[in-house]
C-alpha cells in the first residue's frame, strides 16, 4: 500500500467564511441595537422600551444578518 498523504480540504471557500463572518457581525449588531432601554426601579415604567429602533430597526437587521448568513452558505463559490 502506498503511504498517501491526506490533503484535508474546508468545507467552504474563503469567500464563504467571508460573507459567513459578514452575516454574524450584523446579527450580533442587530442584538447591539435590541439592548438597553430598561429601568433602574422596577416599579417605574420607560417607554424606551417601544422606541423605533427596538420595535422595527433591530429585528430587520437580526433576520438581514440570518439572510446573509444563510445566503454564505448555500453560495457556490465553484460556478
């Protein structure tokens, strides 16, 4: 038996892990804008809590970043 040597190859391109890596920056970016807006007393209402850019901005970015995420790995780098 000949001794082979096992090249041992990713299972994506660079070009994936790129735009993979891209996808997981907005993610974490939407959670960024999703956070903060609370009360230090518990027993005092913030309206923060309604504010555009938790109700409308941040979960757009979060699914936008499961779009670019998705879309990285189902990309063909090959065609």
């Amino acid at each position: 038996m000949k001794n082979e040597e096992h090249k041992h190859e990713f299972l994506f391109e660079k070009i994936n892990y790129k735009i993979l890596l891209i996808g997981i920056g907005v993610i974490a970016l939407g959670f960024l804008l999703m956070s903060g807006g609370g009360s230090d007393d518990p027993n005092v209402f913030n309206d923060a809590v309604f504010d555009f850019r938790r109700i409308r901005l941040a979960p757009t970015t979060v699914l936008i970043g499961f779009g670019i995420t998705i879309y990285a790995i189902l990309k063909n780098p090959k065609k």
